[in-house]
C-alpha cells in the first residue's frame, strides 16, 4: 500500500476540460482565433495556461509578447471562474465524494497536483468544502508552484517532498498523458481514469479505469 495518493485535478477531481475549453475560446475570439474542440484535446488539454498560450499563438502564427502572458492568464482565470459560479452542480468524476472519503482512511496524506492555478483549483474546492463533498488535502501544486508543467516531473517531485513522503511512496490519479508521463518520470505508480481521453492514449499508466467506482473496487 502507498503513504500517499496525489490527485491531478481538471478531469480527475472535476470534468472540467470542456469548461477550461469555453474559457479559451472566448478570450480567444478577442484575437480571432478559432480553436476546434478536436484541436483541443489532441493538441492542449492537460497543459498548463503559461505553457498553452505561447503554443497555441505560434501554431496560430499570431504574435504573442511575453509581456501579454500575465494579462492573458489573468483574464482567462476570470473567465473560467465565473463560468464556475455559475454552475449549480458541477460536474464532479463518478465516484469522486465517496472514494476520497475512503481514500482518507487508507492513505497517510492525500494531496492535488495541477497545472491549472491556484485560483481555478480553489473555486472549485472551496464549493466541494462547503458542501462536504470532499474532505480536506494535506498538500496542493498548482501552476505557480512550478517552473515546468507536466510532462515535466516537478510538480509531482514538490508535492511529495511537502508531503514529506518518498515519491516511490505515492500513488497518482492522473487522466492525460502529459500527466501520467510526468508521474512516471516523478517514479510514482500511476493510475490513469479514462474520463478525458481513449484508454489508448494512456497506456503509459500502471493500471487504468474508468472512473472512481470501478476504481474503489480494486486494491493498488
């Protein structure tokens, strides 16, 4: 059994990659932009905002100053929260309450490792709080805490030493595979939900599911 489990968040916690969708479309509609669904998930979901935009406006061929990246993030985090405040349920992973509440007995720590901010993560949470959905995490990554997001392993190398435990000591709960090849690289078992991509695409992973039900019903 492992001392931890570290959880990345947009489609693991919430299925928000459709939400993250709408909020760079309509900041992207200001640049004239157009960005498919398809382009979306086969070229940018599972990236972070700082390493996102500068690839997306070079395969855009629009010009992007670096001194536009602060702006950008900043505008497309309001949009995503208001688009989350907006929302009476939220679209929460199937099983998502009822595992964390086990997983809080079976692990010493529980953690979320994300690349999306702090600020996209904590309006989400402080809801689940509220509402008792989830119980509380002992240690939370966000973009701001790293240089480099996944597939780089250093999100997942910080949350295990905050958490004070071995990285061969945690178990992550990743759903794209820019993020399971960073807990990989990080060399933590990782398991893969199938809630944003085709289970092909994730066969790096230890062991892949389909959601947090079929998940509560294995030991890993």
């Amino acid at each position: 059994m492992h001392e931890a489990i570290i959880l990345d968040f947009d489609g693991v916690i919430l299925q928000s990659e459709p939400i993250h969708y709408q909020a760079y479309n309509t900041l992207l509609s200001e640049y004239n932009i157009v960005l498919s669904e398809k382009e979306y998930f086969a070229e940018y979901a599972g990236l972070s905002d700082k390493e996102l935009f500068p690839k997306l406006f070079e395969n855009k061929n629009v010009p992007l100053r670096q001194t536009q990246m602060s702006d950008l993030i900043l505008r497309k985090v309001a949009i995503y929260k208001q688009l989350i405040q907006g929302m009476i349920a939220l679209p929460l992973i199937q099983g998502l309450g009822e595992y964390l509440r086990h997983a809080r007995k079976l692990f010493k720590k529980l953690a979320i490792c994300s690349g999306a901010t702090e600020a996209e993560v904590m309006v989400v949470l402080n809801k689940l709080y509220q509402q008792k959905i989830v119980p509380p995490f002992d240690v939370i990554v966000t973009a701001q805490d790293v240089q480099c997001g996944k597939p780089s392993p250093e999100g997942y190398l910080l949350t295990a030493q905050r958490l004070g435990i071995s990285p061969t000591q945690c178990m992550v709960v990743e759903d794209s595979p820019h993020g399971i090849d960073a807990g990989k690289k990080a060399g933590m078992y990782v398991v893969a939900l199938a809630t944003t991509f085709n289970p092909s695409l994730l066969q790096q992973a230890d062991v892949i599911f389909t959601d947090f039900v079929q998940l509560s019903g294995v030991s890993v």
